[in-house]
C-alpha cells in the first residue's frame, strides 16, 4: 500500500470510527466528507464549521469548501458554500409553526399572509434541484483583483429544494398589470442591528415563470439554519443573493424593487466594456439577473499524483444560468486540443449537468487540466478570465487543475 493510500485509508477510518454503525460506501464518499451529523442543521457560527471550511468572514459568516466536495450531483447540507449579508438570525428563537410568509406591495390585487402549514396545505409540493451561485463566485481569479470576500471556484451548491412554486402563491393572490419587480425580505438585519441586511428582487416574469419555489426542506430534511431556516425563496439560475434566506415575504413592485443591496454596485457590472481597475460610475451599472455559463471540476482533486499510462477519470459539473450547457471541453496542453467529455442532462431547470472524461495524460511530469462549457446560445467560458469589472462578478474563466504523472 503507497503512502497516498494508506492516509486515505487512515483517512475512512477516522472517520467510520465516530459513526455507531458501519458506514456503508465510506471509500467511494469526495476526500474530506465526514459524515452528515443531524447536528449540522444548526451551524450558525464560525466556530461551527468543520475546518474543510475556509472562513473568508465572521461577520457576517462567509465560508466555502474545498472545490472538489462538490463532487456529487445533489449536494449534501454540510457543504455549501455559506453567504451572509448581516447579522444571522436567532435561530433557536424561531417556531416554524408560528412563522408566516407575507405576500403585498402596490401591484398585487389582494395581500395575504400564510404559514408555513398553510403553503404546504394549500398549494401542490415540487421538489427541485436548483443552482445556487453567488454572484461573485470565483471572484479571486480576476486580475486585478477586485474588492470583496475573495471566493475560490466552490460559491455555488445544487441541492434539492422542496416547497411551493412561487409562482402558484403570486397567483393565488393576483398580480396587477402594471407589475415590474419583486421585493424578497427576510429576517435578517443589517450590521448596524437597523433595517434589513438585504432585500432584493427579480422581474416579475421571473417570479411568475421560472421554477422557483418558497421552501421549506433542503435534501429532503428541514433547511439548515445557515442555508435560510425555515423558509428560503430559492430562484435556480439567478445570482444567490435574491435567493432570500429566512423569508417573511414577497412585495410584488410597481418598478424596480429599491430595497438594500439593489442599488449601483451591489450585484451590478458596467453596461460597456471597461479597462481593467477602471472606475464607473454609478449610473453606468445595471443589474445581474442571470448567471452564466461555467463549469467545475470536482474530481480528481488537485495536487494530486497519478500512475503514468493508467486512463484517468477526469468528471464534474456544469450549468449556465436559466439556459442549458450543450458541450463540456477538456484540455491538458493549454488549449491546444480540447476533448469533448460526456454530459448529461440537467434532471430539471435550473439544475446543473455532470459531465466525465477519460484523459490518458502521455509522459511524467506537471498538467494543468481545463475545462469549458458551451451553452445553448453558443457562448463558452473564456480560457483566462471574462470582461473585468470592478465588483468581480461573473467570474466564469475556464476551471484548471493541477496533477502530476509519476
């Protein structure tokens, strides 16, 4: 047994032993997963997290994995990236029964409010997987750099969602022709302790035709308290950031939703081309609604050593906002030659696509292996980095990874 295995041996061992039953598929688990304790629905804090955490903030809590933990198509709770805005709700204060999801504003025909029962009861259940990205995902790899938490590859997560369409809700009230944009709020307040920490919104053709859902599970168990508990706004395909968390309700808008964060630069790039460290006015932004395309490579990890003339596989994941990815190229000699990999279906929209090559890498020594996906409008990540803008949003520059043939 090399040395490589044996600490992954070591590694499953460890891990088995804190379980008071065997741990069935223990080998075949992303290197780092432990396993899910029930306990890891109420992380809230820094110090909560396991250390396969990188802590980019404690106040308020950012933090991501290790990109290549996003290894499985659905993934599990204990692993997503964690994005907030203020100060975190009191948890331990919240009765779900008593929770209650407002919908109102100038355009919608008849306010209501429900309950978290009430939503279950009365309107039809969909479970959806559904991408979720922050809009300054892979912010790190802009040069120069751009101000703000410095996101490796791994903001993004596609879980599976249960709850409501939004859409059935909106309707069940009644939407007002002059209708332009929606207002999400939540629970959450602002550093200072006054007013919100974040309220946003998307165009009400969004919030009447995508597939968002106001839910209330994540994986099939109650939403972690640091994914948005009891009762998350989940929009597929969208920057996360309107993805409300702890959400008391939807203000159906007459014009473009003006709560916190939705004013120039927050979540907005420039509306031409701009050189890079140029500064922009305000004016010359304009909103993100819709991610792109982009890809991830989640297995093998990087750094690692692989055996010289042994295929390896070489899988993970793409998605490409509200369209869908058609092509996922991988290439180990700098662009020169791309390879098209396998790739699957998204399981619904809004979800992302797995894809896996064999690459047999042909002499020893140090690779970079890239990938790129190309969506249905035919746009493609580009191989180094897209148009920089001031915020690093939309980072979406060929994925890479280095191993070494030994």
């Amino acid at each position: 047994m090399n040395r490589r295995k044996f600490l992954q041996h070591a590694l499953t061992a460890s891990a088995v032993s804190i379980l008071p039953v065997r741990w069935v598929f223990a080998d075949n688990r992303p290197t780092g997963l432990e396993p899910i304790d029930i306990s890891n629905l109420k992380w809230a804090k820094a110090e909560d997290l396991p250390d396969y955490y990188t802590v980019l903030n404690t106040n308020p809590l950012n933090a991501h994995p290790a990109e290549h933990m996003l290894d499985p198509a659905v993934t599990p709770a204990n692993v997503p990236f964690v994005r907030w805005n203020g100060l975190m709700p009191e948890f331990d204060k919240i009765d779900p029964k008593t929770w209650t999801f407002t919908v109102d504003g100038e355009s919608v025909v008849e306010s209501k409010t429900y309950t978290i029962d009430e939503l279950k009861s009365k309107f039809k259940h969909h479970t959806q997987r559904l991408v979720l990205e922050c809009g300054g995902n892979s912010r790190k790899g802009f040069f120069p750099g751009a101000k703000g938490n410095q996101w490796n590859n791994a903001a993004v997560y596609c879980s599976e969602w249960t709850g409501v369409l939004l859409s059935d809700v909106l309707k069940d009230c009644g939407v007002k022709d002059d209708a332009v944009y929606t207002g999400n709020h939540a629970i959450d307040k602002h550093l200072s302790g006054e007013g919100p920490a974040i309220s946003r919104g998307v165009p009400i053709e969004a919030a009447m035709n995508d597939n968002a859902l106001i839910a209330w599970s994540m994986n099939g168990d109650d939403i972690p308290f640091r994914h948005g508990y009891p009762l998350r706004v989940v929009f597929g395909g969208r920057p996360a950031s309107v993805s409300q968390k702890a959400a008391t309700g939807i203000s159906v808008r007459n014009k473009v939703h003006d709560g916190t964060k939705m004013a120039a630069p927050a979540y907005q790039v420039p509306k031409y081309p701009v050189a890079p460290g140029e500064k922009v006015p305000n004016e010359d932004f304009e909103i993100i609604e819709e991610m792109v395309v982009k890809s991830l490579i989640t297995f093998p990890q990087t750094g690692i050593e692989m055996p010289l003339g042994q295929p390896q596989e070489v899988r993970g994941h793409a998605w490409a906002g509200l369209r869908e990815v058609v092509k996922v190229q991988v290439s180990y000699d700098y662009g020169t030659r791309w390879h098209e990999a396998e790739l699957s279906k998204p399981v619904n929209k809004g979800a992302w696509q797995q894809w896996s090559i064999n690459l047999d890498l042909p002499e020893q020594g140090y690779y970079e292996i890239w990938a790129k996906a190309t969506d249905s409008e035919g746009d493609s990540q580009p191989v180094v980095q897209p148009q920089w803008n001031p915020k690093g949003y939309l980072f979406n520059g060929c994925h890479r990874i280095a191993v070494r043939v030994a």
